[in-house]
C-alpha cells in the first residue's frame, strides 16, 4: 500500500526517520529551496501561503498526488503513538477501523469558537463564511452553526485518510473557501491575521466530519 505522510514546513527541520514521511516545503515559491518537496510544482497556490498557511500544501497534495493513503502533519506536530511517532502501518491500520484520523480537538477557554475567534481574528470573516456555506452548501450550515457554537477545533488541519476522501474534502474546502476570499478585504491586517484561510479552516475540518456519516478517529497530537 502506498501511504504518504506530508510533513509540512517553512524552515529547515529534522524530518521524522521512519518509511513514508514526506518533508514538503509551503510556500516554497516565495523562500529559499530547503531540498524538500515543493509545493510549486503543477497545479499550485504557494504563492498565497501567507493568506493560505498549510493549506498550499494540502492544495499540492489534493492536485498533484497519487496514493492509497495521505496524511498531513507539521515540522513540529505529529500524531504521537505509543514508541513517539505512528508509522504508515500504525496508520494503515487504525485505517482499518475508521475512515480518517484527526487530532484531538482541541478546547480554547472562550465560551464558544465564535467568541474565540472575535477575540484573536475579525468576526466579519467567519460570518462572511456563515454566509457562502449558507448560499453554496446550505445542508452544511446546521452543522457550521454547531461547531462555532461548540468549543472544539482541529489545529493545524491535520489528518490522514485515504485519498480518494482526502480529494472529496478539499474539494469542499477550497470551494468554500474562494468564495469567502472573493468577499474578503485584507487592507489593515497584520501579518498574524492575513493567515485568514488557515484559521477558518481549522474551524471549517469540523463542519466537514460533523456532516458526513463518517468514523473519526481522534489522536493526540504531540509537539517537538
């Protein structure tokens, strides 16, 4: 079986040693060549990785992959197992019971994301993404409505699944998510919130699973 864990990354780092685990470069178009996978290469968006974070990389990944199984972590974030990081066979086979893996949510202290994201982001971007899901997949908007009135949130967009769902994600996502960059002035952000699609779609991974008759599995995710 043929399964690839991205790791992402903007600087050097030491990549995981174990079969399997893919150092890939986001952004890569706009930064020094690191020596790792690019994600500049065909069909591409590295050039707004500072509006997109890891998601150029999860948009390389969906566009010019082909796998039985792909995942994506962090330079410093990687599902943790019982001997540190899970392996692709660790990974196949809790495929085997479910069908994707994600971190556990996690639980900012606010009342509720909504709240959460008012106090470090601009509400006018998460209601503005209210609206596109209500006019471009409106079966979606009662579980939206949910999440943000819920406190829990996927960091980082980490998951493995196999790729045909990987595909069927992303392909939700990013139609969601230019339509809400079509209604998005960024005139006046810092740096920090020009991160925009990142954080919105750490938000948006929960809409996702929460709608579709799926098996998740939740792992701990563990920093180096």
């Amino acid at each position: 079986m043929d399964t690839r864990i991205y790791v992402a990354a903007h600087k050097a780092f030491e990549p995981p040693k174990l079969q399997g685990y893919i150092p890939l470069q986001v952004g890569a178009a706009l930064h020094e060549d690191l020596g790792y996978v690019r994600d500049d290469s065909g069909d591409n968006m590295s050039a707004g990785n500072p509006n997109w974070c890891e998601l150029t990389g999860v948009y390389w990944i969906w566009k010019n992959v082909e796998c039985d199984i792909v995942g994506l972590c962090h330079y410093r974030r990687y599902f943790n197992g019982p001997q540190g990081f899970l392996t692709v066979e660790d990974f196949e086979r809790i495929l085997d019971g479910c069908d994707v893996i994600t971190g556990i949510s996690s639980m900012p202290p606010d009342r509720d994301l909504y709240a959460q994201y008012d106090r470090k982001h601009c509400t006018r971007d998460i209601m503005n993404t209210r609206e596109v899901i209500e006019r471009v997949c409106p079966a979606d908007l009662s579980a939206f409505d949910a999440v943000m009135n819920s406190r829990l949130i996927s960091v980082g967009n980490m998951m493995v699944c196999r790729k045909p769902l990987f595909d069927d994600y992303c392909g939700w996502l990013f139609a969601v998510l230019k339509e809400v960059e079509k209604v998005t002035d960024l005139t006046g952000y810092d740096d920090y919130n020009k991160r925009i699609y990142g954080f919105i779609s750490e938000r948006l991974m929960r809409v996702y699973l929460m709608n579709r008759p799926l098996r998740v599995r939740e792992i701990e995710i563990r920093e180096v």
